[in-house]
C-alpha cells in the first residue's frame, strides 16, 4: 500500500477530503490517528489555526494572528502547541493506528523541526499515512517510494477521493 499525499492551492479541498476519508476509514471500523489543524474564524475571518490530536482528542493553539512567536505571514506560531500536540499525535498514531491522518504538513508546522521528523517516521512505517501537503513543500516527497501524490483543485476533489477510497480498500 503507498502512502498518500494530497496537495493543492490554499481552499482546494485537502482538509475536506482528509475528513471524508477519515470518516469512511471510521465507518470501516478502522483505528484513526494522526493531527488535524483547522481554522479559527471570528466574524467570518480566519484569524488563526488550532491543532488537534485525532486519538486523543487534546487541541491547542497553533498560530494566530498578532499572536508571539515566528511569523508565517501574519500570524505568529506556537511552537510549544507543536511539540505537545502535534508530535505527539503523530508519534501515537504510528505506535497504535491502522491509519495515519496528517492535515497539514506546512510552514507553520515546520517550525518546529522535530515535526518534519516525526511525519517522515510517519511516512517510513508500516502504517499507511494519508497527508496534506503545501503546495511548495511537495518537491521534497517527489522522489520518494510508497508515495502517490494527489493535487487536488474544486474540479477534480470528488474523482480524488473515489480514487483513494479505492486504494484504501485495495481495489
């Protein structure tokens, strides 16, 4: 089974297809770990990310705008939220999940090194991992074995999804 990644232009979908497929793989009965990290809206605007541990549920703030610490554009990262929330999901997910969920391996994220690490022990075990990638950090997977990379845009989302949920149930 490859690993997949999913990638596409900021609103293209990934995080919407991600939680379809995690839902499919729960409706199978299958043991989901991994990270999420959604927005947070206040008023209809985005003004930051959380990031949410899929096993265990634990969530934190990953970056908001005006907020201390590195900058990704506008907002500062909380690099502490990475190191308690996000590796950890994903190191608890490769040690009891059957599925590996990672929405989003990107800038924010990066800025803590020790997660890049943990996605590729991610991508390096014998689970299967289901990733979104940013667009510009897709170049570093391209050469990679057991990969099938996905990019995803409004046109082709659903044939995506029909193609993954195929892969996943081995057909």
């Amino acid at each position: 089974m490859k690993n997949i990644i999913i990638t596409g232009r900021p609103r293209s979908g990934k995080t919407t297809l991600i939680k379809k497929i995690k839902n499919h793989l729960e409706e199978k009965g299958a043991a989901i770990g991994g990270i999420f990290t959604p927005e947070i809206r206040k008023n209809n605007k985005r003004i930051g990310f959380k990031i949410i541990d899929i096993m265990t549920g634990e969530e934190g703030i990953l970056a908001k705008k005006g907020s201390p610490g590195p900058r990704v554009g506008s907002y500062g990262v909380n690099i502490e939220t990475i190191k308690k929330v996000g590796v950890p999901g994903i190191e608890r997910a490769i040690k009891s999940a059957d599925y590996i969920l990672i929405d989003e391996v990107a800038p924010m994220e990066l800025k803590d090194p020790n997660f890049m690490l943990k996605v590729e022990e991610a991508l390096s075990s014998d689970k299967i991992v289901i990733a979104a990638f940013h667009r510009r950090l897709i170049q570093n997977m391209k050469n990679k074995r057991n990969i099938q990379i996905f990019r995803i845009n409004p046109e082709n989302r659903k044939l995506i999804y029909e193609k993954i949920k195929s892969i996943i149930e081995g057909k």
